[in-house]
C-alpha cells in the first residue's frame, strides 16, 4: 500500500462504508476502513430478513419516487452516478444470481445476504483497503477548516489519533443498535457544526395498545395483501398495501414498515389509529353481495364460516367480536344492520391506538444530518473540508423494497470517488 496516495479514513463499514472505501482504493488512494464491531456490513445481513432486498428494479427516476421529494432531489446525483443496474452488475459480476419481484425488489436467487457481504468484502480486498475491526471512533479533529484527524480507541487501550485528509462517515442513525449503530455519527457532525434533524422511526414495527390476551392469541398470525391504513381524528393520512404480521407488541410486516414514518411523525400530535382493509379488491357493494348470496345458499351455516374464507381461523372470533355478532349465529339470522357492521369491519378492521414505533427497531430512521449543509454532487460537508456524509447518517429514509440500500450505495459511491479525486488534487 505504500505506493497507493493520500490517507482517507473511512468510518463505518456498513453499505455506504463498504462502497466509499471500495470506490476510492479503487482510484488509487490509500483507504483505511474502521468499523466499531467484528464484521462489516452487519445490516446488510439482517436486511429483507437475512435474504437481503439489494436494490429496487427499473429506471433511477423510478428508484427515486420511493423518497420524499426533497430526498430524491438530494440524491438524484448520486443515484445516476451509481445506478441500480450498476450495484447488480458489481454483484453478478462475482457470481450473485438475483430475481426481481413482481413489486419490484431484487433479491439474490439461492443465495442469502451473507453471500452479498462476502461478494463485497472481496471488492474491498482486491482494492487492497486496510479494514481494522473494534476501532471506536471518538471524534475527528479539524485544522484550519479541514479534517485532519480521526480519535479512535480500540478494546483495552488508550485513545489514539489517525491523520487523515479526507473522512466520509458512513457510521448509520440509530435503528439496531446492536449492529453498532448507536447515531455516534451525528454527534460528531453536531460537534463540527453541522446541523441534525431530528430523528424518527422509520421502516419500523408499530406497537400498538392491546391486553396481554388479545395480543398473545393474534401472535404470529400472517395476512397476506391487505391494506393497512392509519388515522388522525378520524381521517385517514396514510395507507400501504402488502403482507401484515401480528406480533406480540403489535404489528409488523411489509405494509407497517410503509406507513411507520408516517405514524411515528404524527403521533408527536396525537393519537393514531391503524385498520385494516381485509378484502382490498371487493368494494363494499361487492362484498355486502357476496354475503347475500352466502346467506341465500347457507341459511344454516355458521357466518363464522363465511368469515373464515377470508381471514386466517385465529382472527375470526376477533372479528365478529369488532361486529357485535354472537359466534353461534347461522347465516339466515343475519338482519340488514348486522350485516352492515360485518362488512364494515371487513372492510376496516380497527387495531385500536398505536402505543408507539419504537425507533431502536426499524430497519432504518429518519433524521439526521441536515441536507442543506451537504453538498449533492460530491456529498462534502459545507462546512468542513474534506468531511463527507452518506448513508443512513443523512436526513434520508426511503420506502421499504431496496430504496434505502440503493440510496447508501449510490451515496457512499460519489463520496469516495470525490474523496480520492479531492485528496490527490490537494497532495
């Protein structure tokens, strides 16, 4: 490594770490990669729940609609710089055979999230990056408007101090703190300057306010292609249609993760409801037919039964209860009001107030380093020469399906490149 250019340290070997030390040694700088735990890319393994939901299908324009608009602005660059189709071909390239579903996420054929992080830790060592695991960052130093350091300690040893030219964070937010990441990076920004967003759940689970009964009977019970809904004084502000599973606490799944950073901002004003819309392609006319028809053909059969074509059998008594109809009623005692509320609950489910998101469970948080002091073409700090942001440590959270994967790859990409470019034009 001694031929290699300039020092750029990099911090956190998650997605955008991975990449930015990858991209920059690949330029020819001389990259040092400190990572806090044992192993990189430690979310990456729990991501799509171990499978790893690597990037989203189609067209960056269409990468970009699963961010709110001031956050596709922001990464546009970025995400042209290093396309979808790119990060494929980086992992095809080394022998990854992946799929893309019908929603458009694109996830490895056979193959787990563990194959994906072996694939770039051979990126990384091809670059020849010096990885160094148990390396706590403390702080970075600045001198004359410039980084010039990086404080780190490792295990059972005194504070020490790593020059540097140029420091892209890449340290995470906050959400699965036991993968190591703690927001330590938006402490260090905050310290030179920078301002943090505040910080909300995001792609998270919903814990909602059931007794211990309720919540243990419904427990794993798995509903596929629902429509959840969640509300505010009665109105409903946002919805996401996929798979939903009950939980202990409450509810999870793909169609909670959707509408988690919605609840979670508007709880700050109040209490949130969540329904559920059990037959998503049936109108209410629709449905309220099918039940006459059910009743005309069945008059002696139990309405449960009718209930449980649609619902799984553990959910059934829960929901003739949100009716008010008895267990042991046949079809052909079921009157016009009665049928009404069948329907009506069928078709909005009430799950009753949402308790709270819990921040430290989502798979990503929103908040973070304020995008008005980071420049997108290059991802420096505004404020601190040769500091560079990417990732998940910026006020970026995009929707579940590979967006926020996409968005800290593309991030981490221009981040290094800049970097190098930067360091070597400066040395």
């Amino acid at each position: 490594m001694g031929s290699k250019g300039p020092n750029i340290v990099v911090v956190g070997a998650g997605a955008a770490g991975i990449i930015a030390a990858w991209r920059a040694a690949s330029m020819g700088a001389r990259v040092i990669l400190l990572e806090k735990t044992v192993r990189i890319g430690t979310k990456i393994l729990i991501s799509g729940g171990g499978k790893c939901n690597i990037t989203h299908a189609g067209s960056v324009e269409d990468v970009l609609k699963g961010f709110r608009p001031n956050e596709a602005r922001f990464i546009r660059p970025a995400c042209y710089r290093f396309r979808n189709d790119q990060v494929i071909e980086m992992l095809t390239d080394k022998g990854l055979e992946v799929y893309t579903r019908p929603d458009g996420r694109i996830f490895p054929v056979d193959q787990t999230a563990k194959d994906v992080v072996a694939i770039l830790k051979t990126y990384l060592e091809e670059a020849e990056v010096d990885i160094r695991y148990e390396h706590f960052v403390k702080g970075i130093d600045v001198k004359d408007g410039r980084v010039s350091a990086v404080r780190y300690q490792k295990p059972g040893a005194e504070e020490q101090s790593l020059p540097a030219d140029s420091v892209i964070v890449c340290a995470g937010g906050s959400s699965y703190p036991n993968s190591g990441t703690t927001g330590d990076g938006w402490q260090w920004a905050r310290t030179l300057g920078h301002s943090i967003v505040k910080v909300t759940a995001a792609l998270a689970p919903v814990y909602l306010t059931l007794d211990d009964e309720t919540a243990t009977n419904r427990s794993g019970i798995a509903l596929r292609d629902c429509v959840l809904k969640a509300r505010f004084g009665g109105k409903e502000f946002a919805r996401w249609r996929d798979d939903l599973l009950f939980t202990h606490q409450g509810v999870s799944g793909p169609t909670v993760l959707g509408i988690s950073r919605e609840v979670a901002e508007r709880m700050r004003d109040g209490e949130v409801t969540l329904e559920i819309d059990l037959v998503p392609d049936k109108t209410f006319e629709v449905l309220t037919a099918e039940t006459l028809t059910y009743v005309s053909q069945y008059p002696k059969r139990l309405i449960a039964t009718f209930v449980d074509e649609i619902v799984p059998s553990r959910l059934v008594d829960g929901i003739l209860d949100a009716a008010t109809l008895p267990k042991d009623l046949v079809a052909g005692r079921l009157d016009k009001k009665s049928r009404n509320r069948l329907v009506t609950v069928l078709k909005g489910w009430s799950l009753g107030p949402v308790r709270t998101v819990p921040l430290e469970k989502g798979e990503v948080v929103a908040g973070g380093v304020s995008l008005d002091e980071v420049d997108p073409q290059t991802l420096q700090s505004d404020i601190v020469a040769g500091l560079y942001f990417c990732g998940e440590v910026l006020d970026i959270a995009g929707d579940v399906g590979g967006y926020n994967l996409q968005a800290a790859f593309a991030t981490g990409y221009v981040a290094g490149e800049t970097a190098a470019k930067t360091t070597f034009k400066k040395s």
